[in-house]
C-alpha cells in the first residue's frame, strides 16, 4: 500500500462524506417516492403515479420504482443485519 498525501488523505475524506450522505439521501428520496405512491399523494395533479414522478421529477416509471426497490432493499438488508451475531 502507499502513503496519501496530506492533500490526497482530505480530499478522499471530503469525497467519503459525499457518498455517505449521498446515500442517506438516496434511501430518503426511495421512502419519499414509495410514500407518495402508496398513499395516492399524486392525485391532486395526475391520475397516474408514473404521470406525477414524470410531470413532476422529469423520471421514468422505472427509474421511480428502481429507487423505491432499493430503499426496500436496504431495509430489508438492515432487518437482517440486526439479528446476525456480530
């Protein structure tokens, strides 16, 4: 392995804190769209949820749902990291 730099050592920290909230983000912006399709939150502007992430957040309907798939995943992921021995 080689030494970083003082430079290259903050700059990896900088860019470490960016895809950690990164995913925090991600996963909120999953729960978000899965809670606004759940409870019909579009209706007042479209008929359709796929109408409303499309009108509203230029997506498509899959990209929609590969989000909400993957905050599903992660807390299922998470579920079963909490009953494992450590």
């Amino acid at each position: 392995m080689n030494q970083l730099t003082t430079a290259e050592s903050a700059r990896k920290a900088e860019l470490i804190e960016t895809v950690d909230e990164g995913q925090k983000v991600f996963i909120a912006v999953g729960r978000a769209l899965q809670e606004i399709r759940d409870s019909g939150l579009y209706r007042d502007e479209t008929d359709t949820f796929e109408q409303f992430v499309k009108k509203r957040f230029n997506l498509s309907k899959s990209v929609a749902y590969e989000r909400i798939n993957a905050c599903q995943t992660q807390a299922d992921l998470s579920a079963i990291a909490d009953v494992l021995p450590t």
